[in-house]
C-alpha cells in the first residue's frame, strides 16, 4: 500500500467538475486580478469566521509582513513569538526592520507558552505572534489579555489552522489581525500560492488595501511604499469552490485524529492534544518520539509517508545568527526532530487508516523488544 503524507490530488479529483467550472468562469470573464472571484471569497470568508474585513494576498508569508506594516511595526520594535514553528513567521517580522524575541513553547500542544510572555516584554515590544500549530489553536484567552494590558497588537499565525475556533468562537474573535496561508497541502489549500488576512478594524483593513497594491488609494496614486501582493482570480475562484467543504474537511480530519489517539493511547510516544475548549482543525497529526527517524525510516520502507516538523528550531537557523532576542528555550531545543507527522488528510480510507496504524503499533512492538 502506498499512502502519501499528503494527497492533493484526491481532493481535486473530488472536485474536479466545480473546479473546472470555476477556472473555466475566470478564463471566459478576462479578469484575472482583483475581480469579481476575490470578492465572492472574501464575502464567503466573512460569513464563514465573522470577520468584518477580508484581504487577499498572495501567500501566508505576505499576510504576515503586511499586518505588521498596517500596524505600523518596524525598524526598533520588538515581537514576540515562537521558535516552533515555520521560518516565515519569524522572516516576516525580519523583513519589516523588528526584532523577533523567542519564548518558549508548550511541551504538549508546542505553542507559544504564555506564561513566559511577561518574561519577553520590554519597552519595545509592540506585537504578539501566537502561532496555531498543526492547527490547535494557541491560548488566545491568555495572550488577549496580556496584550490588551500592554497596549500590544495581536496578529495570528493562522496559516495551519482555517476553520479553527476557541472557546467555541472562532479564533477570529480574539486577534487584531489574523494571517491565512492557502498553500496547496494546506486545509483550504489553492493550487498554487494564496493568502488572506482577516481583522475587524476599519483602519487596519484600508491600509491593508493599499498596501497590497503599491501604496495605492486611487489608480496611479501612491500614499506609500506598498507592495504587488494580491491574490489572482484563478486561486481565489478554486478557493471558493472549496470553501464550501472546509467545515466537512476539518471535521473528517479530527475523527482521523481521534481515531489515530485511540489507537495509540498506550504506546511509548508523545500524542496531539485536542483540549474541549478548542477546535483543533488537524492540519498535522504529530508523534512525538526519541526515535523519529527511524520510525520515518520504517514506515517509508512500508508505503507510509511522514515528515519531520521541525527539525530544526528558529533561534538554531544559520540566517538568524545575532538577529533574536530569546529566554530559555529548552523546550523547543526538546522537540526539534523529534515530532513526526503521519497522514491524516480528510480523503484516507479506513483500510489505509487501518494500515498506518498498523505499522506505527508493529514499530513500536518492535523497537520494545529490541
């Protein structure tokens, strides 16, 4: 049996009829910037979480440097964020002139631990980063209190977890600004790059629009240095065809979860958490364990695809030498490499399910008696 990490194609194959359709429209219609597919995604996102403002751009990363920037952080100002997590988060606050200072994570659900947060605050601090990893919200409760008494922006790294929700809201309802990433292996993925930025402020979603336009507030007029960061027609008419199943998908993903944990709950590893006060969207189910890699060995050896997330923390990389602030981070230094994803995409069967189980429990068996 072969079951890869991750199968885009199934999804698409699901889809094909009303994907065609979709790409079909925007070919016919001639508009392949800013028309009428972006506005029909962002109205549909709107109703799907509450927000009041919708952006498009064109890739996670871009969400993240343009909130900062409607925001008004740079050159001087400190964020705060996690060392867990992908380089974007933390290339993003590089990329607007601020400094990037590290806290410690979670051990159980690898986010940003918030009773470290007051441990990092400093004059310059002007933003918090929480990042919802593998889609398991942060503690937003925690983190929306800590910023509103310090006068701090909250922006989410909401790349790996659309549709997620927190005390039974969405997670929408508890940041200034909110980061999407539509990369295609993402929940709602595009084919091809995407991104979108949520938020309920009404100055921050018009600087926003200028922005992702040049600086533009009218054609051929430029209030500032901007950017050409919007999302074409084509990924925004794909992802409207798919936002409809986003709620079945996550869904479908969090009964895999559960089922994989049942299955697991007495082997020697590390398992996701699924707290009742979130809604984890399980964009990466993750193993913890000492023998990482040869688990990946093992079950590449049998058809199984998994990944390594991450191996390596932020503070650790080679471009971020001298460029962070940080506290103790042992427990970042802890799970780098040794949190190993298995597939938990929506489309796995249950004889597929079945044979990844098997594998990870005959593994284990394995390694016990050695």
């Amino acid at each position: 049996m072969n079951i890869p990490l991750m199968d885009i194609q199934r999804q698409n194959r699901q889809l094909k009829k009303r994907l065609h359709e979709a790409v079909q429209r925007v070919l016919e219609s001639g508009t392949f910037i800013s028309g009428e597919e972006n506005r029909l995604l962002e109205a549909k996102m709107k109703r799907y979480t509450g927000a009041k403002h919708a952006i498009g751009v064109n890739s996670g990363t871009d969400a993240l440097i343009l909130s900062l920037r409607a925001c008004g952080i740079g050159r001087g100002d400190e964020v705060i964020t996690t060392p867990y997590t992908f380089y974007a988060t933390v290339e993003a606050i590089l990329q607007v002139g601020a400094l990037p200072v590290f806290v410690d994570i979670h051990d159980r659900t690898y986010n940003i631990d918030v009773e470290q947060l007051q441990l990092a605050l400093s004059e310059k601090t002007k933003a918090v980063i929480p990042v919802h990893l593998f889609g398991l919200p942060a503690n937003l409760q925690e983190i929306r209190a800590f910023a509103d008494r310090h006068n701090l922006v909250v922006i989410q790294d909401a790349c790996q977890a659309a549709g997620a929700a927190y005390h039974g809201q969405p997670i929408e309802a508890w940041g200034d600004l909110i980061c999407l990433s539509f990369y295609p292996t993402k929940n709602l993925g595009a084919c091809g790059d995407g991104g979108m930025i949520l938020t309920n402020n009404d100055e921050y979603a018009n600087r926003l629009r200028r922005l992702q336009t040049h600086g533009t507030y009218k054609k051929y007029h430029h209030a500032e240095v901007g950017y050409n960061s919007r999302l074409d027609e084509l990924q925004a008419a794909i992802l409207s065809v798919k936002i409809d199943y986003l709620p079945q998908w996550n869904q479908q993903r969090q009964k895999n979860a559960k089922q994989y944990n049942h299955a697991f709950k007495d082997l020697p590893i590390g398992l996701p958490v699924m707290p009742d006060d979130r809604d984890h969207v399980c964009h990466l189910y993750v193993l913890k364990t000492e023998k990482a890699p040869e688990l990946m060995n093992y079950l590449q050896e049998h058809g199984v695809g998994s990944g390594i997330y991450y191996p390596l923390p932020l503070h650790r990389q080679i471009a971020l030498k001298n460029k962070y602030k940080s506290l103790d981070l042992a427990r970042a230094e802890s799970a780098a490499g040794k949190t190993v994803a298995i597939p938990v995409y929506p489309e796995l069967t249950e004889d597929e399910k079945a044979f990844v189980i098997e594998k990870v429990k005959t593994f284990f068996t394995q390694e016990g008696r050695r």
